[in-house]
C-alpha cells in the first residue's frame, strides 16, 4: 500500500492525512523509575551501538513507497543518544520512507540527559520537537519517584531548549503522586505555565501490579488523595492551563494552537504508523504488528536477517471500526460518525447508539448533528463510555 499526501476532511486538529507516522523505540534508561512498567532497561555504550545499528537495519527493509510526515523517537530515554545515532536514523529513514522535508521530529527527553550544546546538536540532526519527561517540579515528588533529576534541571533544560532554536516544546507531568495534596499538583501546573511550553501532557499516575513505588508507599506510609481530590486536580488543571492559553484537545494533552503533537493524533484519527525497535508495535493496510521485547533479542534477529516481528494478526473491519471510535472519542473535538460509520460501511449510532444514549442523558457525550464528543464530565468517565466500543 501506498500512502500520499491526501487530506480527507478538515477538523480544529488540520486535515486528517493518508501519511503514516513512524515511531523508533530506544530501550535505555540512566536509571530504572520506580512505578514504570515500559520496555526499557539500563543504558549500556556498547549495547545502544549494537541496537542503533539494528534499528537502522530493520529500517533499511521496511515496505518501498510509503510517505509519513512524523516520526518519533520514544522510550525509554532516547536522548541518551549521541546526536550522531539519531542523525544516522533520521538518514536511515528518509532512505527508505518519503519523510516529509517538514516532518513533526519529536525525540523524547529526560531533563538530566541534556545540555544547551547537545540539544543544538539534536537539532541539527534533525529533531524539531522535544519532548521533556518533567513529571514533577518539587524535589520531594521526584525522588518518591525515583526520577534522577531536580525541578530547577527541568527549568533549565527547557530554557536550553530555547536557546538552542527549539520552539515545539512539550513537557510531561504526572498527577495523583504519593501524598500529593491538590494544592501541591496545582503547584506544578502553575510551574509548567511559567516554563512556557508550547504543548503538555498530564498523566494519572498509574500504580501496576508489583511497582517498586507501591512497597516504598507501603514502607513509607504514603498514600494516593481519594478519588474526589483526583478528579478536581484533572478539572482545575485543564481549566488553569486553558486560561494561560494551552487549550485542551485531547483527554490528556494540550497545547498552544498549531503545536498539537500531530504524532499522537495519528493513533487517536485512526492513522497508520511504522514502528521499528525492540516491543515497538505498528499499523498499516489493517495489519497490527510487534516486535518482540527483549533488546538483545531484536538486535540478534535484526542481524541474522531474521523477522523481528512477534506477533502479526489482521485486524478485523469491526475491531478497526472499535478502535477508531474508542481513540476518536478521547479528542476534544470528537469525531464524524458519519465520516466513521462510511470508512467501515456501518451506521455507527444504528450499532452503539443504544448503549450510548444514557451518557448523553448524564451529560456526559454530545451530538452535534453527525459528531459527537465527551464532555469534560465525560472524560473523567472514559474508561465506562469507551467500554462500550470493547
Ligand atoms: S525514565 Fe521513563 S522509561 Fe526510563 S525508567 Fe523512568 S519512566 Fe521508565
């Protein structure tokens, strides 16, 4: 299949565009944070050589003749990359794919990794786009985390950033933390609104199964804020930061008009993406793939000119149809159901309208004539409207 530069329809978001989106998986981390459960393991020179050279292979046979116009390097920590690597990838890419000259290049980027003089080389290899891992400014919050850098190196990295010409700057931060008053969480919004970035997002800490973080909370006799407190902190954050001009578009993110991660809204418009790297999983022609896990895995069968791909399986048009309204619901904007219902040859509201109406009378989920969008209410209930689609 081919991908070109076709827009299908306009939105708040530009055109949702036929361009695939490519995303690069790099493993390694300066230290292991106490509640992440990513595929990631400890930064090791000889290692990175060995996958960065892997990852340019797998690169080098992806399918001919596909166009994309965003690619992302996640993690992991991908700036514990030399600029060099991520310049050879970059190359590596536009060998093999139509990457467009303007390409969204967004490099994920923990705050300690980075000074003024390697996000200009960053820069010059290509990457347009930053993205910080911040996830708090107090100190205190950092370390229950185990995150390995202060609030005053998160401040300066962005302001290095600046100075190093970036001007798409994104910055993560994480609410509900251990012992997290609502005061304290507003505290770090008032700080990423003085850092001034151009787009955010915030997450809801997530406690899984065996987190490090839940014995050091059991050991330490901190405790998450009830869930009334949590739902005040997402409602007030997105209220303060839309005030200082970060509009919301999407449950989780928000940014200045224009710098919306048009990388993410692939996954939530139904887009198409390439992934390379060790557990990196794509989409393209209603294929869904992934590459097994295990760093020292990918790159042995990377090399061996072996298959790195685990899993393989042919998504069915309702399973497409499901994810395209389960992903389209978290933008703020909404989605077509008429535009949807067409691409799958399905009257969307004939299928789930029944099982959607009760939202509508709780004021949770709008229609506005073939659209419809949560709430703001609604988005602290995702999880129960979105189960309708699984
Ligand atoms: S830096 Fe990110 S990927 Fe690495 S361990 Fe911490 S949370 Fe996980």
């Amino acid at each position: 299949m081919v991908a070109r530069r076709a827009p299908k329809r306009s939105s708040d978001l530009g055109p949702r565009t036929s361009d695939l989106g490519i995303y690069v998986h790099i493993p390694f981390c300066s230290a292991i944070c106490n509640y992440c459960n990513f595929n990631r393991g400890l930064y090791d020179a000889n290692l990175k050589a060995r996958y960065v050279e892997a990852l340019r292979r797998e690169i080098a046979n992806a399918p001919e003749g596909l166009a994309a116009d965003t690619l992302f390097f996640g993690g992991g920590t991908p700036s514990l990359l030399a600029a060099e690597d991520v310049a050879s990838i970059v190359a590596a890419v536009r060998d093999r794919v139509d990457l467009d000259r303007a390409a969204e290049i967004t490099l994920e980027t923990n705050p300690e990794t980075v000074d003024r003089a390697k996000l200009e080389r960053f820069r010059e290899a290509g990457v347009n786009r930053l993205s910080f891992g911040v996830q708090s400014f107090h100190d205190a919050e950092l370390q229950r985390l185990g995150r390995i850098h202060s609030a005053e190196r998160a401040r300066a990295a962005v302001r290095e950033a600046r100075a190093a010409g970036f001007d798409n700057v994104s910055l993560d931060l994480m609410m509900w933390l251990p012992g997290q008053s609502v005061g304290e969480w507003l505290s770090n919004v008032a700080e990423l609104i003085a850092a001034g970035p151009d787009h955010a997002s915030l997450y809801l800490l997530e406690l899984y199964p065996n987190a490090p973080l839940k014995e050091d909370m059991a050991r330490a006799g901190w405790s998450q804020a009830p869930d009334d407190d949590a739902a005040e902190m997402y409602l007030r954050a997105m209220e303060t930061l839309e005030a200082a001009g970060l509009r919301q578009y999407e449950i989780s993110n928000v940014a200045r008009p224009g710098r919306e991660s048009r990388h993410n809204v692939k996954y939530w418009q139904d887009g198409e993406w390439l992934a390379f790297g060790c557990g990196a999983h794509g989409t393209l022609a209603g294929v869904r793939w992934k590459n097994v896990s295990g760093t020292e895995d990918y790159i042995a069968r990377v090399t061996s000119g072996a298959d790195p791909v685990s899993e393989r399986r042919h998504l069915s048009a309702d399973t497409r149809l499901e994810e395209a309204l389960f992903t389209g619901l978290r933008l703020v904007e909404g989605l077509d159901l008429d535009e949807v219902g067409a691409r799958y040859g399905v009257n969307v509201w004939d299928k789930y309208g029944a099982a959607l109406v009760p939202f509508v009378e709780a004021g949770w989920l709008v229609r506005e004539g073939s659209r419809a969008r949560l709430t703001r209410a609604g988005m602290l209930m995702a999880n129960e409207v979105l189960s309708v689609f699984v």
